[in-house]
C-alpha cells in the first residue's frame, strides 16, 4: 500500500520507516525543507537507536522517501498520517491544533482519489470530526474517510514499541476506512498485536487517558519517595514492594525530578483544559500537573541543600539533561527548570549529555559543557546526576571523587546505592532513600534566617 506520512518528526520518521519494513511504499512529507533534505542525504535528525539503519534499509529497498512538496507526497496514495506536533498553546497550556489544520487543508487541496485520513498525532476529543469538517469544506476530491490512530511509542525505544507494541487503537466509523487500516497493520496483527477498534472519540481520549495515568503514577511514587525521606523508608524498596501486585506493575514506578518530555506535560495540561470545557473538570490531573511543576523546583532546592545551603560560587557538574536516557529530545526536561534554578541561586554549572547537548546549548546558554562525564565532575562542588544514561551507571567513583572539589552527590534518578556511595566518602543523597537531610521548615519570625532559608526562598515558584 502506499502511503503519505505529513510530519517527519519522532513520530512520523519512526511510524514512516517502520510502514516501510512492513513492505508499504511511505512517502514521508515535512515542511523543515531543511530536514528534509538531510534525510535525502541519508542523515538522520534525531537520535533515535535503530532509526538510522532501519531509514537507511528501507530507502534502499525503494520503500521509503521524502519530500518537502505535499502535493506530490498526496499522489495516488490510499491512506494519509497526519503526524505534525500539538505543543501546548503559550497562552493557556491547551493542544495548538494549528499544524494539524494546516496539514488538513494541505490534504483537502492536493488529494487526488479517495483517501483515509489517519490522525496520528495526540489531539484532544472531536479533532477528527474537525479535521472531516475541514475536508468536506476543502472539497477533497474522491472522497475521504477520517480515521484516529494515536501513537503509543516510547522515544529511545521507539522502533520495537511500534514493531511490538502492547495495542494499536483504531477509531473508524466506516467499513472501507477499516479495511484500509486492517491492511496497514496486518504485519504487527500476524505477529499477534491486539488491535482495538472503537469509536474516533474513544481513541481520542484513549491516548490522552493513558499518557495522564503513566504520568500519575510517576507523581504519586515521586510523593511517596518525599514521605520516606520524611520518615525513613526507601522509596526503591517501597516501589518493589508496591509494583510487584499485577494489579499495579512495577514500571513508572521510579522516583525521580518529575516528568518531563514532549508528552506527558503538554498532555496532561491540554487533557485539563478540555474536561473543564467539557465541564468534567479532572481534579486529580490538576493537582498532579500542579505537583509536578513544584517537583522540578524542588529537587534544585535538594541540591541547594546537599551543597550546604549556598551556592554561592560553587561549581555543579550536571550529568544527563535529555528528558529521559536514549533520545536527544530536551522538549521540558527537568534540566530545564534545574539549572537555570541553580544559577539563580549562585551556582557556575558545568553540564555533560551523551545526546542532548546541541539541543542544549540553544537552551541552556551562559552553562559550561564538557565532553565526557569525567571531565564534567572535574574541581566540582557537587555533582547532580538528572538524567540515567547507561553511560552514567558504572562510572569509577573513585575516580570521580578524586577529582571533586568536594564530594557531593545528588542522585535524582536514583542510580547509585546510598550505602555504598557513603562508603566511598561521598556524601550521597538520593530520591527517597532513607531520612534524608533535613527538610527545609518555615523561619520563625524575629528570628535572622539562615543562607539556606534565604538561598531556598529565591528557588520557590
Ligand atoms: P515533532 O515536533 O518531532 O515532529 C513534527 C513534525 O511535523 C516536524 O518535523 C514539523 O516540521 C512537521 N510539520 C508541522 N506542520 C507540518 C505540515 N503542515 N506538513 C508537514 N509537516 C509538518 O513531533 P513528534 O514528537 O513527532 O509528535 C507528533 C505528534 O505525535 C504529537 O501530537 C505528539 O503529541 C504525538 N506523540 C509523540 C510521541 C513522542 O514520543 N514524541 C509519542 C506519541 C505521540
């Protein structure tokens, strides 16, 4: 079958390059003309493991092309993704459905039999009804059937969730247009894939439910590990202890800085926006969007803490600043908010990403970058390890407190174990691992507050 792919994104090159494996002739359609002509030259934008080789294979094979002109992408294909971004508005946090509006009317003008209209990216509710209204205004030639398919991949792990993934959700409200789909997707049913067929409208808020419950269970571990802290569990312990129960599972599961990434905040601020429109406010998701925007700041304040409480003039060296390991993406990482948050309070930062620091220096100007993790700790005050590159699991401590100024660890994702950390000479502090320093308590009054007080107070949203 031959297929467009409008947006050559995450998303569109890794769904596009995977149809192709398939044995589907993909046309992949981008208006970076920039982007696009790097992938004609067979370089690969984004760092994705696999993607290169697989892009690569399936050029070679003749399945497999870009271009920046959607008139020629849209010819003589059966079915058209629609796979461009939905970043959240600036102005209120709600999906900007703009790109998605633009690729339609693109669709509406240069389609040239019928076609399905697959909306692969995440769009709230009745964007599909939308996106068919917008055709029929159009005037699509030959008809055109709209169709939901919203992406489940995980990015630094994102060809095998597409090739094997847990479910392909399909909302489609005709027979023809779920023939077309059927036959899209007949190699991962073969290999035992479930298929879920619904209305557009439930797969919709499928993706949007399931993004919002992953970043729920994030939040609430990420709660749990403060109460340890306070009272003195280990928050590891606890979330085996916790996930083991099938009922639960184990994954997302992991205290840490909160989440970040090109979904989780943007969704679940948009899934808000419209349930309250919808008049179906969602308290819980509130809360959480709330709680977690606090976290980011808070886990700067930790480090303000383990430094002793001023940052004045101290060096921190940064390993990891990529949302999550295996992807260059920065789009609201917690380093985001951790640094600049740092260098508010006094700190010089020194930063080292195995991925992400191209992206990074365009983010984070006015920090340092070094070019290996060792060299990174280099004369450092303190060292906050954010994001858990493998490369970062089996550092030589000794080594690396050698070379610390002073041997502070501040372990948000939680790689180290404390005991032997401190056994080492550091003084180690993770997420949730045990009472930790002593947390912060509001300054009485007539009472001369502390640096610490005050280095926390310019930290606080
Ligand atoms: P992205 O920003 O990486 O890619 C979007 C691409 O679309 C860009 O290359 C952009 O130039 C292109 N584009 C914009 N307007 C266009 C148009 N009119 N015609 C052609 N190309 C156009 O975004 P992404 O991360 O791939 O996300 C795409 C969608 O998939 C979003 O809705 C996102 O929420 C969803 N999603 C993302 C992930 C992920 O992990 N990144 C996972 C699941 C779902």
């Amino acid at each position: 079958m031959r297929i467009a792919m409008i947006g050559a994104g995450y998303v569109g090159l890794v769904t596009g390059a995977c149809f192709a494996d398939f044995g589907h002739e993909v046309v992949c359609v981008d208006v970076d003309a920039e982007k696009i002509a790097r992938l004609n030259e067979g370089r690969v934008p984004i760092f994705e493991p696999g993607l290169a080789e697989l892009v690569a294979l399936n050029r070679r094979a003749g399945r497999l092309f870009f271009t920046s002109d959607t008139s020629r992408a849209l010819v003589s294909v059966e079915a058209a993704f629609i796979a461009v971004g939905t970043p959240a508005r600036v102005e209120d946090g709600a999906a900007d459905l703009s790109y998605v509006e633009a690729a339609t009317r693109a669709i509406a003008e240069y389609a040239d039999g019928f076609l399905v209209v697959v909306l692969k990216s995440t769009a709230p509710i009745g964007t599909c009804d939308a996106v068919e209204a917008r055709l029929a205004e159009g005037g699509a030639k030959g008809g055109f059937s709209v169709v939901s398919n919203p992406e489940f991949l995980r990015e630094g792990a994102a060809i095998g969730d597409f090739k094997r993934p847990d479910r392909v959700v399909v909302g489609v409200e005709d027979e023809r247009a779920k023939r077309v789909m059927a036959d899209i997707y007949r190699p991962l049913a073969q290999s035992g894939a479930p298929i879920v067929y619904t209305t557009r409208r439930s797969a919709e808020l499928i993706k949007y439910a399931a993004n919002v419950f992953l970043a729920m269970k994030v939040t609430f571990i990420n709660e749990i590990a403060d109460l340890c802290e306070s009272v003195g569990g280990d928050v590891v312990d606890v979330a085996n202890g916790v996930g083991l129960d099938s009922r639960i599972g184990r994954k997302f599961l992991s205290a840490g800085p909160g989440f970040g990434g090109s979904c989780f905040p943007k969704d679940t601020v948009a899934l808000t926006r419209f349930a309250k429109e919808a008049r179906a406010p969602l308290r819980l998701v509130e809360t959480l969007v709330e709680v977690n925007v606090e976290r980011k700041l808070a886990m700067a304040r930790k480090i303000v803490r383990a430094c002793g409480g001023s940052m004045s003039g101290k060096r921190v060296a940064v390993l990891g600043l990529t949302y999550k390991p295996n992807t260059d993406d920065m789009r609201d990482a917690p380093s985001l908010t951790i640094v600049p948050a740092l260098k508010a309070a006094g700190a010089k930062i020194v930063a080292f990403d195995p991925e992400g620091m191209a992206s990074a220096r365009a983010q984070l100007p006015e920090i340092e970058f070094s070019a290996s993790a060792y060299e990174c700790v280099e004369g450092a005050d303190a060292l906050a390890i954010v994001t858990e590159w493998d490369a970062f699991r089996a550092l030589d401590m000794a080594r690396v407190k050698a070379s610390m100024r002073t041997p502070v660890v501040v372990d948000l994702r939680n790689v180290y174990d404390p005991e032997a950390m401190r056994g080492l000479g550091f003084i180690y502090e993770g997420v949730g691992r045990g009472a930790a320093a002593s947390r912060s308590s509001p300054p009485s009054r007539g009472r001369r507050r502390t640096s610490e007080e005050l280095s926390l107070d310019r930290l606080r949203p």
